[in-house]
C-alpha cells in the first residue's frame, strides 16, 4: 500500500478548510440570517429592490473597479471549461452591479436604487488572519450626481447601524477630491506623489513632513499637506480646512462634503458623523465624498462606501454612483461587544415527542404548531426522556412536549420547559394555543 507523505496528507484534506475560510455553525448562522434580514428591511424600506448577479463572472468584469492593476491578485480565477475565458469569484458586489445597471436598465428612469446580499471571496496575502470569505448586504444609488445623493447613503448605513442594535459606532466621512486638489498641477513624480499619498493615509507626520521639505510645491500647499492628518474630528474640521485650502478643486469638494454633511443633519442623524479629510482610501477609484463606519475596539471597519462616478462608463452607459457594503461578520461582532444579539440564539419552539407506538397524534401536533407559526420538530430517536430533553436543548428549542402513556399524565400531554425543566401536563389544544401565543 502507497503511504507516501503526499498521498497521507491529501487524505487529510477532506476533514480540513483552507486558510481563511470556515463554517459558520448554527448558532451564528441564525444571527446572521437574523441580521440579513433585518438590514434587507431597512433598505426596502428606501427604497432599494434587489438584485442578484451570479457568483461567477467574467475576470474582467471585476478587473474595471481595480485602482492598481496588481490588485488583481486577489481575485480566485479559474478557466471556463465552457468558452475559454478566465473567470473570478466575485470578490466585490460594486462591479457586478454596475454591469447590471449599464446593460439591464438601459431604459429605466434614474436615479436606480439597487440592494444585495450574498458571499465575495477574496485571495489574502498570508491570510493576515483574516477571512477569505465575507458575508455582505449593501446598496447603491445610480443616476445622480446631487449632495443628497451621498447623504441618503450615509443615512442608509447609519439607519441599517441602528436597526442591527448597534448605537457606539462612527461613520468617518472624507473626499478625495480635496486632497487631488492639493497635487493638481504640481507636476510631481509618480512616485513622489505616492509617497505623500501614503504618509497622509498612515497619519505620519513626522515622515511627512521630512518629506515635503524636499517638494517642490507652493508654502501654501505644503502648509495643508502638513495639516491634512489633523484634518479629522468633529464637522467643525470643515472650517479649519476652508481657512487653509488654496486650489478651486480642493474648495470645490470641500463644499460638496459640506453639502452631505447638511443633509445628513436634515435626517437627524449628524450625531454619527466624524470628519476625516485624511481618509485616502481608494483615492483612484472613489470621485468624491467616501465613507466607513467603525465602532471601539474592533479594527476592522463595519461598512466601506462612496461615490464611483467612473466606473459604470467602462460597461457602456455613462452613470454616476455611490454606494456602500456591510461586512455581517463585523457587525456581528460589535453587537456582541455592545451586548445587543438579542434572539441570535434564543431558544424558541419546541421538540415533540411520542411515547406511545403510535406516532399520528405527534406528527399531527408538530404540523399543527408549524401551522401556527412555530417551530416545531419531531424526535425521531427512541431514547429516555431525559435525554430527549437534552438533545431539545442542543436543538435550540424552549419546550419539549411529550405525548403518550409515560408523559399523559392523565389524558393531556407532558410539556417541559427546557432551560429550568419545568413540568406540566396540560390537554393538547391548551399547548397549541400557549406556544402560539394565543393565551
């Protein structure tokens, strides 16, 4: 027999994940499913209808949102036994739907308002101990270039924040556009250029600042690029940066930014905002006002969102748009932090058991509760009660009822309360009506 070390380690693998991924079990699916739903709500309520693109499209299709081409590493590509082409896991939800919105609502009046929710899987350097695989729900907003525009989706995220349970988080809200203001012009090298990018980002003053010494830009510009990792706080940071911006462009998203954050106020929801004109994130890709919220913590933030005027002109159709997605996981974890999971993993419905040969009386029960509206299951082992008991508690149910001679006691069936063990005999049209609610 071939044992070699290759052959025994293959073998292995059927009883493994790879790196990056694992399953979620029961317990926080039920969360998560619960969340889902509760965010879908939100945005229906929006108005936002949704959409549903394929796991799989065509590599290219996700190449068009990348800032930097070597980005596409992190695509999981395989070759389409069907036509030859490479295709990719779809690693980001934007692309797909811009694609859509470019080819599928060619006639439709604008602005489109687009949902979704479902996995991207993305390739991790190292892993860097994250997942590869995340569960999102997102929105976005096509068809319009107005300040409301962006302020809707701010809102959107904060009411969808709120509606999850969650109250200590922030959304930081920026512009690039303020910042290419600053660098329009100045005919500095590519990679002088990406050097400033990186130290305003990181918020490295000191290397900064040794860096712009040795710049050619006006007293004026290095004045803001020197302050622009202070830039951040409270909407009063707007004035500050007014006080020292020089360039038109830079002006002019500043009081786009000021625009948004007098909308959001008109929502009454400015109390969640902080101001960060720092915030670089995709300045290749973004256009405009961007956007992520994060709670205490937790370093990874719960949703990235912007304005992505550009990209929808490479499928076709020329539509500006901004939009924004959730990371479940994420949120999941600060309603952990916050304490606000209620009914992720409360027991609810309840186990039926028969302790007579004939079975009908609890099928029946079990479809009759169903019927109603509650969870129901039949034990389908033939055990003790007790342990009967235990496996309606690994279940996730709050009753357990018994029919049959041994739990009757006297003509009605046996119902347990699972977590303080609570026995009752009550007659059977009393339990369904109790487990419905109805009494």
């Amino acid at each position: 027999m071939d044992r070699t070390p290759e052959r025994s380690q293959a073998a292995g693998r059927h009883r493994e994940l790879p790196p990056g991924l694992g399953d979620i079990l029961p317990e926080a699916a039920a969360g998560l499913f619960s969340l889902r739903e509760r965010l879908l709500g939100v945005l229906a309520a929006w108005g936002y209808r949704p959409l549903l693109p394929p796991l799989l499209e065509y590599a290219d299709v996700f190449a068009r949102a990348l800032a930097d081409p070597a980005e596409e590493v992190s695509f999981h590509k395989l070759l389409d036994r069907a036509t030859g082409h490479i295709l990719a896991i779809r690693p980001d939800f934007t692309p797909q739907v811009a694609r859509a919105a470019a080819t599928r609502f060619t006639d439709a009046a604008l602005p489109l308002r687009l949902c979704y929710e479902g996995p991207v899987v993305r390739h991790v350097p190292a892993q860097r101990g994250r997942s590869r695989q995340l569960h999102q729900v997102g929105a976005e907003l096509l068809g319009v270039v107005d300040p409301e525009a962006d302020a809707e989706t701010i809102a959107l995220v904060i009411e969808c924040l709120r509606a999850a349970g969650l109250s200590e988080f922030k959304v930081d809200v920026g512009q690039v556009e303020f910042f290419k203001g600053i660098l329009g012009g100045a005919e500095l090298p590519a990679e002088t250029g990406e050097r400033l990018k990186d130290c305003v980002a990181r918020k490295d003053v000191s290397e900064l600042g040794r860096l712009l010494e040795g710049v050619r830009l006006s007293d004026a510009k290095k004045r803001l690029l020197a302050e622009l990792p202070l830039l951040a706080g409270g909407v009063e940071v707007l004035e500050r940066a007014s006080a020292l911006v020089e360039s038109d462009h830079s002006r002019s998203a500043l009081e786009n930014l000021a625009k948004v954050v007098h909308f959001v106020e008109r929502y009454g929801l400015a109390d969640a905002l902080t101001v960060d004109l720092g915030e670089l994130r995709g300045v290749d890709y973004h256009t405009g006002v961007i956007y992520e919220a994060f709670v205490h913590h937790l370093g990874s933030p719960l949703c990235k969102g912007g304005r992505y005027d550009g990209l929808v002109a490479g499928f076709g159709t020329d539509l500006p748009a901004t939009g924004f997605s959730l990371d479940l996981a994420t949120v999941m974890e600060a309603q952990r932090i916050e304490g606000t999971r209620e009914g992720a993993s409360r027991a609810e419905g309840a186990l039926i058991v028969a302790l007579e040969p004939d079975r009908s009386g609890a099928v029946a029960l079990a479809r009759r509760l169903r019927g109603a509206g509650v969870r129901a299951a039949r034990e389908l082992v033939d055990r003790p009660l007790d342990d009967s008991l235990v496996h309606a508690r690994e279940q996730g149910f709050r009753w357990m009822v018994a029919l049959g001679t041994e739990g009757n006691g006297g003509g009605g069936a046996l119902i347990v309360h699972v977590v303080t063990g609570e026995r009752e005999t009550a007659p059977v049209e009393g339990i369904v009506r109790r487990l419905a609610g109805e009494e």
